[in-house]
C-alpha cells in the first residue's frame, strides 16, 4: 500500500517563496494545504494556481500554536505529515529518499528527522555550522509543536524516530535589511527568555528554547559578555572551517555568529545597567 502525504505549509506574505516550495513538493504530496495569515501581496492566489487548498487563520502570537490549530482543524487525509515553511524546499536526494523509504518504515516508526542545510547570499553553506537534525515528518495524530517563544520543534507522542539522510534548505531570499531586522527581532525575544521577562512567558504556556537553554549551561555561558560572541566567531569560521564558503561563509559567520550574538550580550548589558539603575533609586 502506498503511502500519502499531506504537507502543511504556514504562510504570511510570501509571494517570494511561495512557488518554489509547492512546486518542489508537488510531484510527492497527495495534498498541501497552506495555512495563511491574510496575507496582502498574492500568496494566496499563487497558492491556489499550484492546487494547494488555502485556510486562512488569525496570527495565535507564535509558529507552534499556529500548527497545532491546523493539526486539529485541517481535514489532512495522508498517512504522515509534512510541515515546510515557504522559504524551505527539499534536496533531491531526500526527495528520492521519501519516494522510496516511505512505504517501508515500521508501524513503530512515528517520525522522520531531516538534515538542515542553510542557503546563504545565495551560497549553500557546506561548513562553519553545527549538524542540525529536525523532525519535520511524522505520522498523523502522532505528533505535536511544542508552545516555544522561538525555534519550535515537534515532538512525537509515542513511537521511535528515525533519521533521513537527506537533507532540506533554508533559502529565504529577502534581502540583508530583512535579515538583520528579523534577527534583532530574535535577539530581543532570547533576552527575553534569559532575563526576568521570560517569566510572563511561562506563565502563558511558552516554554524556554532548548537552545537557549542548552547556552544558559554551556562553556558560552560561563564566558564573559562580548568576549564569547568574538571566540564564537573564531570557532565557527576557523575551528568548523566557515572560511571555505568563501564571501557568504565569511558574512554568515560575522552576522550570524558574531553579530547576532554581541546584540544578545548587549541587550542583556543594557537590562544589567538598568536593574542596577533602579536598585541605587532612593
């Protein structure tokens, strides 16, 4: 019996992508469904032209509950799951995979993790990053999101999870300006997680990224401030040998792991200069 498969796809504003994605998962869905959030520059019709059915549903706040009310409400006919965000598509290789492994899982196999492969300035980004394994296919009913502040992941709720060998890409083609802006966006909520305001959050139901969490404990988080960010930068571009993705690898290693990271360190300066403001107050 042949295995179907339905794939999720939550979008606000993504004309940019849009096509790529559907068109790269066409040829192996049974149906995609693209979860909309009234988006204003054509994704919806660009959806529909490439037969994927359009569901539109109010910003919940966060990712995570935005897919748990589309696993709930969706009428999703297929044995698994697929979830893909617009500016995401599959390599070949794991394409072929899913053609041909599918079908022969066991019954015990609730999920499908996939290796994550950045595409940067238009590079794909071969070193300088850690191994980065998600879990973006599972079997229906047997899966949820966690309720995260940022970088959601699923969870099975029972079974085993197996690992694909083939990987998908993050190639989102907005411009620098975009991304800067996004990840000042991410850095505000991570200081969020790592300060006393975290704990609104988790008063709500959003849980701390493990992630973070994982950095709260580790050797980075023991270093002093602004001094980790430039040895990050160090150890991703020289020890992981960023430097041989050339000019995109270079810029990806200052950005992402140099940049990004001094923004979080200086955020969290500012909010240590400003309880002690208020602890000298008369």
């Amino acid at each position: 019996m042949t295995s179907t498969l339905s794939v999720i796809i939550l979008t606000y504003n993504e004309r940019l992508h849009l096509r790529r994605c559907i068109e790269n998962i066409r040829p192996l869905a049974t149906e995609i469904f693209v979860v909309d959030c009234h988006s204003t520059d054509g994704t919806q019709a660009i959806a529909r032209s490439l037969g994927a059915t359009v569901v539109e549903h109010d910003w919940p706040g966060n990712q995570a509950e935005q897919l748990n009310w589309a696993l709930v409400h969706l009428p999703l006919s297929g044995d698994w799951i697929l979830r893909l965000d617009a500016d995401e598509y599959l390599t070949d290789v794991l394409k072929n995979e899913l053609a041909s492994r599918l079908d022969m899982l066991l019954a015990e196999v609730s999920g499908v993790t996939f290796r994550l492969t950045r595409v940067f300035m238009g590079k794909r980004l071969r070193f300088g990053n850690p191994t980065i394994r998600l879990l973006r296919l599972w079997r229906k009913g047997k899966a949820s999101c966690e309720t995260r502040v940022m970088d959601e992941h699923m969870q099975v709720t029972e079974g085993r999870i197996v690992d694909f060998r083939g990987d998908f890409c993050d190639h989102n083609l907005n411009d620098l300006v975009w991304w800067t802006q996004k990840h000042l966006n991410y850095a505000q909520r991570e200081v969020a997680i790592l300060t006393d305001t975290a704990t609104h959050d988790a008063e709500v139901g959003l849980s701390i990224n493990a992630s973070v969490k994982r950095r709260m404990k580790s050797r980075y988080a023991k270093l002093p401030l602004f001094w980790r960010a430039f040895a990050y930068f160090l150890y991703r571009y020289f020890f992981r040998l960023g430097f041989l993705d050339g000019k995109a690898g270079f810029l990806w290693a200052v950005l992402q792991g140099f940049w990004y990271r001094t923004f979080v360190d200086a955020l969290l300066y500012e909010n240590e200069l400003r309880q002690k403001g208020r602890e000298t107050e008369p």
